[in-house]
C-alpha cells in the first residue's frame, strides 16, 4: 500500500500507465523522499537534487508503459535517479579541471569499525570526501557496481575507480577518527 493514498503500489503503476496524472501525483510524492535520499548521495547540493529528481519522475512517467509489473519499482526509480545524477555530474564537470588517476597505484589499508556510524553521521563523512570518490563509494558500496560498471559511466578506467574508492575508504576512515577524538 503506498504511505500517501492508501492504493496500493501496483494500482499507482497501473493508473500511471494510463496517464491519470492524479496517480502521476500520488507516484510522485509517494517516491519523492526516497529519490532525494539517493540523489542526495551523489549531490551535496539540494537544489541541484531536486532538479535531478523532478527530471527523474519525467522520465520515469514517460517510461512507465514498459514497466513490467513484477519488478519493484525502488530499484528501478533508484536506477534512474542515479544515472541522472551522474549525467549532471558530468555535464558540470566539462567545466572543472580533473586530474588522471591512471597511473596512480592501489592503496589498501585494514578496516576500521565504521558500524558504529549512523546514516546521518555518514553522509555528513560522505559529503567531505570529493565529489570523484563520493561518486565512486556512493556506486560501489551502496549501489552495488562493479569497477568496471562504474568506469563505464563515468568514463574513468576502471583502475581509476579502484583508486578512488580506496581513497575514499581512507578519507571515510581518517575523518571517522576525527570525528571519534572529538
């Protein structure tokens, strides 16, 4: 049952596939806070999250018709907020002088217990780490992808992404021990 209406997710899906802009509506403020939650991940800046979602709902209202029934929708929703994030992040990257990593070597370091973190202390850690490696972290420990997956999409070699992430594992616990000795 969606939290909004008291319909249930799948009537919401199928009236969207009609076109009922009410069900639109409902969809909408149903998955809002969960799509911000994950374009929050990727953009620190809630402005630009909420042109990234809203731009996210249109797609996924002009798709919606080959939504196939038994999938869940987060996942789906999720996919789409991600790689609309990600076409922001690059589009404004054209703009910011980066780096090459190619060359770089791997960095690994013993893990610390970062369990004892809470979301909200987490993504206030992620959110000091750069965009590069938040973007890296977000996708390959939270979103599930594969260095190569996360390569592809942001057109970095795969190493590239590797070092990233065991930079941004570093940083995470660097900043985690900060935050421990305050």
């Amino acid at each position: 049952m969606s939290k909004t209406s008291g319909i249930p997710e799948s009537e919401l899906i199928q009236e969207c596939k009609k076109g009922s802009l009410k069900h639109q509506e409902l969809l909408y403020k149903h998955f809002f806070s969960f799509a911000m939650g994950v374009g929050m991940r990727y953009l620190s800046n809630r402005d630009d999250t909420m042109e990234v979602v809203n731009d996210s709902f249109i797609k996924v209202f002009k798709s919606i018709k080959d939504f196939k029934n038994e999938q869940n929708l987060k996942p789906w929703l999720s996919r789409i907020v991600i790689n609309s994030a990600l076409d922001r992040l690059r589009r404004d990257r054209k703009h910011q002088y980066q780096t090459g990593l190619e060359n770089a070597s791997e960095v690994s370091y013993p893990a610390l217990a970062l369990d004892n973190l809470n979301a909200r202390d987490i993504c206030k850690l992620l959110d000091k780490l750069p965009l590069m490696q938040r973007m890296v972290f977000n996708m390959y420990e939270i979103d599930g992808y594969s260095h190569d997956e996360i390569g592809s999409k942001l057109q970095i070699p795969a190493s590239s992404s590797r070092v990233n992430l065991s930079r941004a594992k570093e940083k995470l616990r660097e900043a985690f021990s900060l935050e421990q000795a305050v």
